[in-house]
C-alpha cells in the first residue's frame, strides 16, 4: 500500500510540474506580449530580414519553425495563421505545408496527450457542456468524426484537441486524421504566403469561398458515419 501511495503522489507531483511549466509559458508568452511577433503587420515588416535569415541557415529556420508551431499549437497560443503563412512565404506552398503539418500535428499530439493523462477533470469541468457534442460524435466512426472536424473551420482547433483527448480514440488514429484533415487549410495558407506582400488581411485568404470548400470536404468526410447510422437504424 505504501509503494503504491507513494506512486500516486509521485504521479500526481509530476502533473504539477507539466501543469506549472504550462502556466508559465502561457504567462511569460502574454507578459511580454509576444503575440505581436506573430501578427500580419509584423510577419510583413520582417519579411525581408527573415528570408535573408532562412536562406543562410536554412535547417535551423526549419528546425526553429517547427519547434515553434509545435508549442503553438500544443499550448493553444494565438497566430497559426500567421505562422502557416510564414512557412508559405520562407520554404515555398510544398515544404512549407510538410514543416507545418509536422508542426502542427506534433503539437496537436502534445494537446491531446495532456487532456487525456493529465488534466482530465480539469477539462471536463471547464468545457464539459462544449465537448459533450463532439464526444458523442467519436462513438461513432472516430476517424472520419476526427477528421470532419479538422476540415470544417468552424471546430476551435484547441477544443477538437481537448475532446479528442477525453474519449478512446487511439493516438495512432488521431494522429493520422489530424494530419490528413489539417493538409487542405495549412496548404491554402501556405500557398499564400508566397504572395505575402499583395495579402492585407488574413480575410482576403479565408474567403467564404474557401471555408465553403473546406466545409464540403468535412461533410463528405462525414458520409461514412451517417452511412453506418442509417444502416444500423434500418437493422433495428
């Protein structure tokens, strides 16, 4: 009993730690407003210095990228977009959508891990009534549910993570559905930022156009479940 009590308390020391390490990285990232490194006008008014670095040390830029999106993503900090922009306008659409998807995904996982292991109750109790929705909807056909809400932009990226993580789905399908279902929107923002110049406003990008058709994709990634439904429906 007292191996096991002891084990508990190591455990429950050891969330501490990640739970404290997260709360500071929040902090620090809003105390010295590190936010406005990742903004448009800025992004614009560094371009020229941040190519020249890119191309003189090109796998480092590559390395710090992804490095970045990762703690991005896996904190749920603001300026994704501006971020996938970014790797738009210094790698190219092709090697900028790799860097951000490895990014992105690697960070998604971190999010998930950390609801599922770490912070459970302290999800549930904060977004309980917000994820119940999605949850219900990974009973189903977790990857095809998954990936629908990766492709239609009206699912936060941060609450998709944090449902995903209070439900059974495997990590290996999770990471597989992220990666796919984040390609299509990562790819129009990279492609983008070739074009960093000429853009505005990040509205002149995420046209109603362009959120139609990403919506289309996750309807269709939806088929299947309500293909099974219907099926089950009809057997009873």
């Amino acid at each position: 009993m007292s191996g096991q009590g002891h084990s508990i308390k190591t455990e429950s020391r050891g969330k501490w730690v990640v739970f404290m390490f997260i709360a500071l990285a929040v902090f620090l990232f809003f105390f010295f407003d590190l936010g406005r490194y990742v903004t448009l006008a800025a992004l614009k008014q560094n371009k020229d210095a941040l190519k020249q670095y890119a191309e003189d040390n090109y796998l480092a830029t590559v390395l710090m990228f992804i490095s970045i999106y990762m703690i991005q993503t896996a904190l749920s900090l603001p300026g994704a977009a501006i971020l996938t922009l970014a790797g738009g306008f210094l790698f190219g659409a092709l090697r900028g959508v790799i860097y951000v998807n490895i990014g992105a995904t690697a960070g998604a996982v971190l999010a998930f891990m950390a609801a599922r292991y770490l912070f459970r109750d302290a999800v549930e109790r904060k977004f309980g009534k917000r994820l119940a929705g999605i949850q219900a909807g990974f009973t189903s056909n977790a990857f095809n549910y998954l990936l629908t809400l990766r492709l239609i932009p009206l699912f936060p990226f941060f609450l998709v993570n944090l449902a995903a993580g209070l439900t059974r789905i495997k990590l290996s399908t999770y990471l597989l559905a992220t990666a796919i279902g984040i390609l299509p929107g990562s790819f129009v923002f990279t492609n983008a930022g070739k074009q960093l110049g000429d853009i505005n406003a990040l509205k002149d990008i995420a046209s109603p156009g362009v959120l139609g058709a990403f919506s289309l994709l996750g309807i269709l990634a939806l088929v299947p479940v309500i293909y099974h439904k219907l099926k089950k429906a009809s057997v009873a």
